[in-house]
C-alpha cells in the first residue's frame, strides 16, 4: 500500500495512531490523543507504551508516565515532556527526526538515531545514541541528511537551556 501524505491538519481531541519509521529496525506504533495542531507544530499525549518499565539509568519511564510529544513539519526534531502518572516531571526526551507527516491518518515521523534527555531539573543535558547514528550508515546514505540531523541535535541542546519554554511557550 502506498502512504499518502495529508495537506489538512488533526483535528484536537482525535486519536491518532502515532508511527516511528526506525528502520531498518521495526516501526513503533501506538495511540495518542491530539491535543493541538496549528498546520506547523502538532500536540499529542500519550501514555507510555513500551515495557511496563523502561530503566535509561538516567530515567526510568513506567506506565502511568504520560508524554506530551510535540512534532514538527519543518523542523528535523520532536520535544517530549514527560510526566509520572500524577504529574510530576521528569523531564524531556527529544528525538531527532525527519520533519513530521500525516499519512492515511497517522502522525510519522522518521527517527535518525539521535537523541538528547534534559531532566526536570534542567541540571543534565545528555546526548544520546550517537553510535547508533554513526552504525545506521546515514552519513554515507545521505549525507544531507545526517549534517541536518546533526545541526537538529545541536539545536535541541541550545533550546534545552530555558526548559523548551522559547519553543513550547509555558
């Protein structure tokens, strides 16, 4: 089957399935509700839905934590707030990704490997997974591709600085 790509926005309040292409490995999907879409930036919330927990050594994520996941269509990152089940944070994971896409009704987006996690108390920035980066092949692929993926993870690190609040508002 063929994807094709939506030009109209999700409507707030709708489910939708949320897809991250991480090939060559198996794509990630699961629900989430969308709480805003302005055409630029889309809002979902979601509960965890991997392993009933998932420990980083720096976090662990279990399954009353909720994840506020902002995606953009034109920029090569996503920000995700995460919060326990009673709404403490616990601070950010950012995946760097292809600008997101609607496709026969669900969110995608392309995972390029790296990733950085800001705690709550803004006291550790980390940068993430850059071996598997270097493993994908990416920079031979596509180079393009990885230098933006690169500039994307320095970005997220500059915006880290203030807690995301110059990029989500708050």
């Amino acid at each position: 089957m063929h994807d094709t790509e939506s030009t109209g926005t999700l409507t707030p309040g709708s489910e939708v399935t949320v897809r991250l292409v991480k090939h060559p490995r198996p794509d990630v999907r699961y629900a989430a509700v969308v709480t805003s879409d302005d055409g630029t930036r889309i809002t979902v919330r979601a509960p965890w839905s991997g392993p009933p927990v998932r420990d980083f050594g720096f976090v662990r994520f279990e399954q009353e934590d909720v994840f506020t996941e902002h995606y953009w269509r034109d920029r090569w990152y996503s920000v995700k707030e995460v919060r326990t089940g009673d709404g403490a944070l616990k601070g950010w994971y950012c995946d760097v990704t292809r600008p997101a896409s609607v496709r026969d009704g669900a969110l995608v987006v392309q995972d390029l490997d790296l990733d950085l996690w800001l705690s709550a108390d803004r006291s550790t920035v980390l940068r993430l997974d850059e071996d598997e980066f270097q493993a994908s092949g990416i920079e031979q692929r596509d180079p393009a591709a990885a230098a933006r993926a690169r500039e994307a993870l320095d970005e997220l690190e500059q915006l880290s600085h203030d807690g995301f609040t110059g990029l989500l508002g708050g």
